[in-house]
C-alpha cells in the first residue's frame, strides 16, 4: 500500500531497522509504514506480543513491514538481502532508561552501550547500497539534572566519533552517515525524534558525518561546532 504524496527520495527503498522494543522503535516503524518502501524490522530483544501485533496489523492492512526473528544483526542483514537484494537504509536505536543515581554511581554503565554504535556501523557497512544511508539514533529516557552533563557528554562522544570515522571511509560510495544524540537534560518527544530521523533519510539526506543534538528540547545538526540546522518554533 503507498501513502499519497509521499517523498520521492524514500520510493522503492529497502530499509533495515534494528533496536530494541521501545516507544521510539515502534513510532519510527509506523512512520515507515505509510511510505512506498520495504521495511524490515529487527528486534534486538526478546519480541514481545505488542510488537509482534503491531507489525503483524501492518502487514496484514498492506503495508510491506517484516519482522526478522531472534538472531543476531549479521543473520538480519543477510536475510534481507538475500530476500529484496539489497539494503539502502539501515537505522540502529539505542535506548536507555537511565537514572540520576546510576550516572553519577557508575558511568560504565552508560559507556557499556558504546560498542554497540560502532559494531553495527561496521557490520552493514559493506552491505549497504552505493548511495545508502546509515542512521544511529541513541535516545535517552529519564535524564534530568543538570549535573549529568559530562557523563552524557562522555558517553555521546564514542557515537559523534564513530559517525565521523564511517562518513569519511564510506564517502567514496556516497554512502551517507548521521546520528542522534537525545542525551541532554531536557528530553523531547519520541515522536519529536521520529520526524528527525525521517528528516536524516529524506530531506537531510545529504548530510554525512554529523550529529543531530537536541537543546532545550529543539534539534540542532552542527558542523565544526556551529549549528548547521535549527528546528523552529
């Protein structure tokens, strides 16, 4: 089924998205939906009813939504190209809960997480499309005090690093790479961070080796340390 008035750019394409069961995964997979692409869905967890419901309804109102079962990314990504060739777009959403006092106890916790950007970079790299585009988003839930700063700060800067690496490596295929950081002290909306995400692959799409920040609850994309893009009002 195609949505009316779609965006061009997203017609035909084949997108992997990989993250756990979370609110912004599921938003980001309903957004997907309503446009004339294949999405494929890979859950990092244990998928649960709700998940499993929502994709099944999808697929079963037309839309061309899969889930990928219990394996790991390697298994996910060569399922689907095995399945539609190729893969154009592939998304990977991190999302922690984390708490004041697990911060401040023990930052090791939060930097656990970093290999996880950088693996999967790594990983669908040599099997994403000339012209493809790989999204990392890392979504926080429950940070809020000021004091947090520099362990958010520590813990976004593996992720800001490894975009810039891959955007530069990648290049010559024109393959683009960004990020989200949602790891500040006034988190938005996970349908604020959806619509972003949709911005990166479409509109934004030529933006590479950057990471879309959020401020005061408004995104920002900077480039060498000046906003380059800034949501209004």
């Amino acid at each position: 089924m195609m949505a009316p008035n779609v965006k061009s750019s997203l017609a035909d394409k084949v997108v992997l998205l990989s993250g756990g069961n979370g609110v912004l995964l599921t938003l980001l997979v309903k957004k997907l939906a309503h446009l004339p692409l294949a999405t494929f869905v890979h859950l990092k967890d244990r998928p649960d009813s709700g998940a499993q419901a929502m994709i099944s309804d999808l697929a079963g109102a037309g839309y061309d939504v899969q889930l990928i079962g219990e394996v790991g990314i390697e298994t996910a990504i060569a399922q689907v190209v095995a399945r539609r060739g190729r893969i154009d777009i592939a998304v990977n959403i991190v999302e922690t809960t984390c708490s004041e006092t697990m911060l401040l106890g023990d930052e090791s916790e939060m930097l656990r997480h970093a290999p996880s950007f950088h693996n999967f970079i790594k990983i669908v790299a040599p099997r994403i499309a000339t012209g493809g585009n790989i999204l990392t988003v890392h979504h926080h839930n429950g940070v809020d005090s000021d004091p947090l700063t520099e362990a958010l700060g520590a813990f976004a800067s593996p992720l800001e690093y490894f975009t810039r690496t891959a955007a530069r490596e990648l290049q010559p295929r024109q393959v683009g790479v960004s990020a989200i950081n949602v790891a500040d002290n006034s988190v938005p909306s996970a349908d604020a961070v959806a619509d972003l995400a949709l911005f990166l692959l479409d509109e934004g799409r030529w933006i590479s080796g950057q990471t879309l920040r959020f401020e005061n609850q408004k995104p920002h994309i900077y480039a060498l340390g000046r906003p380059l893009y800034v949501q209004e009002d």
